[in-house]
C-alpha cells in the first residue's frame, strides 16, 4: 500500500512540476514587444522665383523721378508683386540695363544706362541674384559695365554673367538655400557689336559650348549639388524657342546642368522637362519674357513669375525638383497728372479685386488687356 501511495506521490509531484514549468513558458514572439518604427521625417523643401528682362527705357526713368526730391526711386513698380518674391526663399532677374549716378548717363534703347538706386530698389522688393550677361551689358562700355557690378555690390545683390576681372570669372558663383549648395552661371550669345578693349575680354561670359560645359563641370567638382544655367539667347519676339536654342539646352543638360532660364527673346516662350539617367528631372523656359519694359505690345507687356518648387531627401540631402508654377504677370502703364507710370501687376488677383470691387481705377480698356493677357499666358503655358 505504502508502495503504491510513493508511486501515486511521485507521479503527482513529476506532474506539478511540468504544470509549473508550462505556467512560466510563452511563446518568444509574445515575449517581445513589437512597436512600428517611426516614420521618416517629410522631406524639406524651398522656392527659387525667377523672372525675365528687367529693362528701362526713358520713359520708365522718368516715371521714377521725384521732382520735390530730385531724385530717383523706382519701389513703386514693383509694389504688387513684392509679397510674391518675399514668400520666396531666392529671387533671380536679368538685369538689361546699366547703372550709374550720373544723370547725364541715364538713357532707354539702344543703350540703356539707369539710376543705380534701381539696384537698391530691387533688393528691398526680394531679389537676390541678377544675371547680367545680355547684349546691353556693355552699352556705356566696359567701365559702365564695372560700375553697374559696383553698384550691385553695394546694395548687397547677386551677381553672375559679368566680371571685373580674370579672377572674378573663373570664380564660380555659390550660394546655399537649406543647407544646399547652389551654382549658377550666365551667358550671352553677344553684345550688340561691343566688344570689350583687348585684354579685358573676361569682362563679358559668351556662349560657347565647350567653355559653358567645363564651367558646369567645376562647379559640380566645387560641390554643387544644384546647377541653374542663365542663358541670353534666341530671337527677339519670337514665342517658340529655336532649333538652336534647343540643341544648347540639350547639351547643356547632358553636361550636367539642372535648371536653364532663357531671356532676351522678350516674349514668352515654351518650357520642358527632361529626366537624366539617374532620374532626376530637368528644366528649362527657353524665354522668361519681359519682367517689366515700356515695349509695346500684348505679349512684350505680359509674362509670368515662375516658382521652381524643389525638394531635399531626407537620407541623402540632395536636391530634387518637384514642380514649376507660373504666376501671370502684366505691365501697366498709366498716365497721371501729366505723368506716366508703371507697375508690374499680378493678373489673377488683380481682376478678381476688380470684379469684387475692391479696386476700381483700371479703365475698361486695361480689364479688358488684363483678361487677354491672362489668356495670352495661361494658353501658351498649357502649349
């Protein structure tokens, strides 16, 4: 009996131990805790707004005389559109005029000389860079040209296409917007038949392509991780770009260029998108237009502000462009106790304050060029 009860105990016993040790065991994937990894942070992003010609003929320069002052300020042309370039992180315009303080100087077409406080007003509205490789950058000569970089100096400006010396040319013009190192560079196809003295040919950047490519190739090497390319070329008034014109931009692209701007057709013209090997997109707008001029004519007085949108990847840093968006844009031109006036006006918001009647000074012959041109722009966009 005692026997069979040792047994009965010890079966009991062997049995309790197994019962305690399945109590402590689970299964090892319940044991972990499993927590979902943490999205990556969205990508940053930035704007660089670019605009065509900037010009001023005579009558732009007297509309920006301050008889009681004796003076010049030329701000109020640009007052509408300053709140776009001020939501921008860079702002770029092709300054086709020279600048000078001597009033004797001042002249419009065919060789253009301005006051330079034009410089300083550009800087207050937003800019940031002006190109100055065009065919009017040596209309008051080479020392003209040297005193219009003076002068953009001195207002704290950007500049690239021009230089005062050999030095300043070979040197490639960076800037950084969030951390990304940008390059840009500019050219011409000429300058209306003057030609620097000999020696100071480094005063003006010129097409060519081998030259244009090994600068592409330096500024890459010097870390650039953006590359936009200004080019002044095309015909005049000509709203489709030229075999030319696409052949350059082709080459220009394949040698490693991201952005190309086009100006000095003075009309709008065409932009595409290319995508490179590593699939990184490209683009071009073969003709920005006039920015502002007293040039006649419905497509000379419209155009747009283009906003490249771009993003930076998050793991690598590197840049990326997102999309293009285009604000239309029209130069009015008014009189007013006997005196013209000028102002770059935002066509979408303009006419809906008027239709809402928020504004109500425009004649109907401007609502009526504001709606043209609105359609002028919006249709060769959409082509």
């Amino acid at each position: 009996m005692k026997k069979i009860f040792s047994l009965f105990f010890l079966l009991l016993l062997s049995l309790g131990i197994l019962l305690g040790g399945c109590q402590h065991s689970q299964p090892i994937e319940d044991s972990l805790t499993t927590t979902p990894p943490e999205p990556p942070p969205p990508d940053k992003t930035f704007v660089i707004t670019a605009v065509g010609d900037i010009m001023m003929h005579n009558t732009q320069i007297r509309a920006g005389y301050q008889r009681e002052y004796n003076t010049y300020d030329f701000s109020s042309f640009f007052t509408e559109v300053e709140p776009f370039f001020q939501a921008s992180d860079f702002v770029i315009g092709n300054l086709e005029t020279t600048l000078s303080n001597d009033p004797r100087l001042y002249s419009g077409y065919p060789r253009f000389n301005s006051p330079a406080i034009l410089a300083q007003n550009l800087k207050e509205v937003g800019f940031d860079l002006l190109t100055t490789a065009n065919n009017h950058c040596l209309d008051k000569g080479v020392n003209g040209l040297y005193n219009t970089l003076n002068y953009l100096d001195e207002a704290g400006l950007l500049h690239v296409g021009t230089s005062r010396s050999q030095a300043e040319k070979e040197t490639i013009l960076y800037t950084e917007i969030e951390d990304v190192k940008i390059a840009a560079l500019a050219y011409t196809y000429g300058t209306n038949g003057l030609n620097p003295p000999r020696g100071q040919e480094f005063a003006v950047n010129l097409i060519d392509e081998e030259q244009i490519m090994t600068d592409i190739k330096k500024a890459r090497t010097g870390g650039a991780q953006l590359i936009i390319l200004y080019l002044h070329f095309g015909q005049e008034y000509q709203e489709h770009p030229d075999s030319n014109q696409i052949y350059l931009a082709k080459t220009f692209f394949n040698a490693g260029a991201d952005i190309i701007l086009g100006s000095h057709a003075h009309v709008l013209q065409s932009s595409e998108t290319y995508t490179r090997e590593d699939e990184k997109t490209q683009f071009v707008i073969y003709s920005l237009g006039n920015f502002i001029s007293d040039q006649i004519g419905l497509p000379r007085k419209s155009s747009v502000i283009l906003n490249l949108h771009f993003g930076i990847d998050t793991l690598t840093g590197e840049p990326y462009f997102k999309e293009a968006t285009y604000i239309p844009i029209w130069t009015r031109r008014w009189l007013e106790n006997s005196k013209a006036h000028f102002k770059v006006i935002p066509i979408e918001q303009t006419l809906a304050k008027i239709r809402a009647a928020e504004i109500g000074d425009f004649t109907f012959d401007e609502i009526q060029e504001l709606e043209q041109a609105w359609l002028h722009v919006s249709n060769h966009i959409k082509n």
